[in-house]
C-alpha cells in the first residue's frame, strides 16, 4: 500500500514538490536579497557616523512607507541571507536522500526549512504588531499572500519529515528482520537435511534383500 500524504497525493510525488517548491522559493528570496544589497549596500556599506544618522535616509517599503533604521535593515538581510542560503544547499542533498532513500541525508533541509519557518513566522508576527506597519490593501494582500507562503512551507516540512520517517522506520524494519530471516532459513535447512536422511533411511530399508 503506497503512503499518503495530506493531500492524496504519494508521499513521493508530495516530497519531490516540497523540494521543487523549496529550492525555488529560496533562490528567490537570495535574488532578492542580493539584488537589493547590490543596489542599496546594505550588509557591506560601513554604518554613518554620529553626524551622518540624521542625513541617512529609511528604507520604506509598502508595509513601513515610514521606513526601517539600516541597522535593523542590515541585521534582516544578514540572517535571512545565511538561513536561505543554508536552505539552498541542502536542497540537493534532500534530493539525493530522496533518490537513494538515505534518511539521514534529510535531516540538514529539515533543520534549515525549520529555522526558516520560525524566523519568517517571527518577522511576520512583528510586521502585524508594529506600529510603524501600514495596513493598506496593497499591504493587506502581501501580508495575505505570506502567511500562504508560511502554510505552504510548514506543509512541505510536514511531507519532508513524514518521507524521513517512512525511510528510518523502514531502515530499522529490515535491520530487524535480518536475524530473523536468517535463523529461519537456518531451520529450513536443518528440517530439510533431516527429511532428506529420513528418506534415505527408508529408501535403505525397501531396497534391502530379504534373508
């Protein structure tokens, strides 16, 4: 019987979504990241002096017209940029786990999509609660439009780590039954041999000339 994720679909055909979904969507927030730092220079440009601060300007965006202080901008970058690109990386080797049913080659995409989900969870919970966020329609549809993204990611952690369960407990199932198999075949063996002798025996005693 295949297994069957949430949706109905095989936990395979699940998986390898989950990871088609992951490896996109975290090459798209590094071009994003990067495409901004190349433009701003936000992680590498040294932070203004004392007198500088009051001619820096903010960083608006359509949640914060307002705009966001560089430091706070430079510490967002930075994490999101480590986190994704952690998660980039170990895509392939959940593809390689995925093809060659190693659990173990899993774990590291577990745990970065894991961090993931708990930093965006995070920043989303601040977004909603700060005050300086503006809540738009054009906001009001991407914060909509990022807890969708949240739910997808905590589902495709969902199918990830069932297919890392399904390949241990399996590991762990075959290991099991090895001693097993062989001490049956061990006294399949030895009842054969002995039916063989007993045979043998009789074939011995028929065949022998009476006196």
């Amino acid at each position: 019987m295949k297994s069957l994720c949430c949706s109905g679909l095989s936990l395979r055909r699940t998986s390898l979504g989950s990871f088609t979904w992951s490896l996109v969507y975290s090459l798209a927030q590094l071009v994003s990241i990067l495409y901004q730092e190349a433009r701003e220079g936000i992680i590498l440009q040294t932070s203004p002096t004392t007198n500088q601060t009051s001619t820096t300007p903010a960083y608006g965006s359509v949640l914060q017209p307002s705009g966001m202080e560089r430091d706070d901008l430079k510490v967002y970058h930075s994490v999101l940029l480590i986190v994704f690109l952690f998660t980039f990386f170990t895509c392939f080797f959940l593809f390689i786990g995925m093809c060659k049913s190693k659990s173990y080659l899993l774990i590291p995409w577990l745990f970065s999509t894991f961090i993931s989900i708990i930093l965006e969870s995070s920043i989303y919970v601040f977004l909603i609660c700060n005050t300086k966020t503006s809540f738009s329609p054009a906001a009001s549809f991407i914060l909509s439009m990022e807890l969708i993204i949240l739910i997808v990611q905590v589902y495709s952690f969902i199918s990830i780590y069932s297919m890392y369960r399904e390949y241990k407990e399996g590991r762990e199932n075959v290991t099991t039954l090895q001693p097993v198999v062989e001490d049956s075949s061990e006294i399949a063996s030895a009842r054969v041999s002995s039916s063989y002798r007993k045979s043998i025996k009789r074939t011995i005693f028929k065949n022998k000339p009476e006196p």
